[in-house]
C-alpha cells in the first residue's frame, strides 16, 4: 500500500502505485495518477489533470498542475493538464502550470528543476536538462534534450531551446537557439557547448563539424539567410539538421552580435 502520511488531503480522482510514499501536509485534488517508486517529501500542492510517472522526486513547497498564469484562460479548466515522465527531480518551490491548448504542458525523463523554477503553461520539456534555481520559462518554450539553463536564465514565449544547448546564469533568449550553442548574454550567442558534447560522448570528426557551422552562422559577418542557403547546399546530415532549425524557428533564431550591433546603430541613427 501507499505510505500517505495522515495530514496529506487527498481529494479527487487519484490514483496511486503501491509504493508511492506522500509525506506530510500535502495536498492532491483532482484527477492525478502517479507512478511507482515516485516520493512527495511533504508541504506538495498537486492538482489535477496531472499524470505523473514513476521515480521522481517532489521536494517540499513544489506546485504543480494549477491554473496557467493567462487572464483569458479559465481557471476552472483542468484539461489537457500537465503529463509528467520518469525520474524527474523537483526541489524546493518549483512551478509547473497546466495547459492552454490540445497538448498537455509535458515534461520528459530524467530532468532537475532546482529551487523556485517555473515552467509556463504549454511547455514541453524534453529529457535529462537541468534547469538551475530562478530560470523563469514563458508559456509555449520548447526545451529539447541535454539542455542547461543556468541560474535566473529568462527564456521569452514559444522559444527553441535545441538539444545540447548552454544559456548562461543570469542570460536570456527571446529567439530560438540552435543545437550545442551557448547563449553568452542577453540574446548572444557567443560560443558552442564543447564540454556538453564531449560529455554526450559525440564523436570527434561531428564535433569539428558542428564547431564549423558555429563559426559560419555567428562569426562570418554573413547574414542568416546566407549562411542558411549555404548549410543547405553543402547537404551533409549536421548541416541539414541546422539549416531545417533555423527554417523551423517559431521566433527565428538569435541572430550574430555584429547584425544586432549594426542594427541597434541604425535605430540610434535615425533619432539623432
């Protein structure tokens, strides 16, 4: 049987493996499942539609699957809810907010949201990225495998985040930013995650490539569309891969620093 601690409230349609353990004052309402192995230290805020599946661990003060923070969304829908995989660690005050749309606001495997994390409503994260303590997500962000998001990181609505990708403490990104790139700054993508994917285990010759077309998409001086037709004339699978990114980008992708430089000039020019 499940070990429920008898000052939790459960409430609702709940359903629960044998060996789930809620510790003390938590609260679950709603239509919640929640898979085996998976642990609510205490003082947990569930409710529902919320799937969650098996081995994770909820730490204290964590919230999850209340009503997104949109004004035109009713707070007393509860469907599509939030789907949440395996293994997955929440510490301290994290936030997680139901859906808007069709698709339930998704978390995959193997990720650690840190204190006071919050994910949006209709994100969809994707498996083993560590999300570090304050990183604000918007509604709609996509957040691929193998992401770091450093600490008080702010990612704007319906942004990319692609698979490997770095942002730094403190940076944001208000565009889409490709695969294995790091965000150096507000908007500036200013190196490529060599560390993160020697430690995928990637081999040499792809790491060399993907270190090339970082070179050509933000240290050319060409324009993106440039480089863009570029990658697709040279056709090879890691070029294609980057050049369909780009061409999927919801918010287009972070341009290079000297295009945003010229074109914060041009701005400046034209109110002297």
């Amino acid at each position: 049987m499940p070990e429920i601690h008898p000052s939790s409230i459960l409430d609702g349609e709940i359903t629960i493996a044998d060996d789930v353990v809620i510790g003390p004052n938590c609260v679950l309402t709603g239509e919640i499942s929640i898979g085996e192995g998976t642990t609510l230290i205490g003082n947990c805020y569930l409710t529902g539609k919320l799937a969650i599946g098996k081995r994770n661990t909820i730490y204290p003060f964590v919230s999850i699957g209340f009503a997104p923070q949109d004004m035109s969304f009713p707070d007393d829908q509860y469907a599509p809810g939030v789907v949440i995989g395996d293994d997955n660690i929440f510490r301290e005050g994290a936030t997680v907010h139901r859906a808007t749309q069709e698709t339930p606001t998704s978390i995959g495997n193997a990720n650690i949201f840190m204190t006071t994390t919050h994910v949006a409503h209709d994100c969809q994260i994707a498996n083993n990225c560590t999300v570090v303590t304050d990183v604000s997500l918007a509604g709609h962000v996509h957040v691929q495998d193998n992401v770091i998001l450093g600490g008080s990181a702010n990612i704007h609505q319906f942004v990319t985040i692609g698979k490997g990708a770095m942002i730094i403490g403190l940076g944001y990104a208000s565009f889409d930013v490709p695969p294995y790139f790091m965000i150096t700054g507000g908007n500036i993508i200013g190196s490529i995650n060599v560390v993160g994917m020697r430690r995928s285990g990637m081999e040499t010759s792809e790491i060399t490539r993907r270190k090339e077309i970082y070179k050509l998409l933000y240290r050319s001086g060409n324009s993106l569309r440039t480089s863009l037709e570029q990658l697709k004339n040279e056709g090879d699978a890691i070029a294609l891969e980057y050049a369909a990114f780009i061409e999927s980008a919801r918010r287009g992708v972070v341009t290079p620093y000297l295009q945003q430089r010229s074109a914060r000039r041009g701005i400046a020019a034209t109110h002297e």
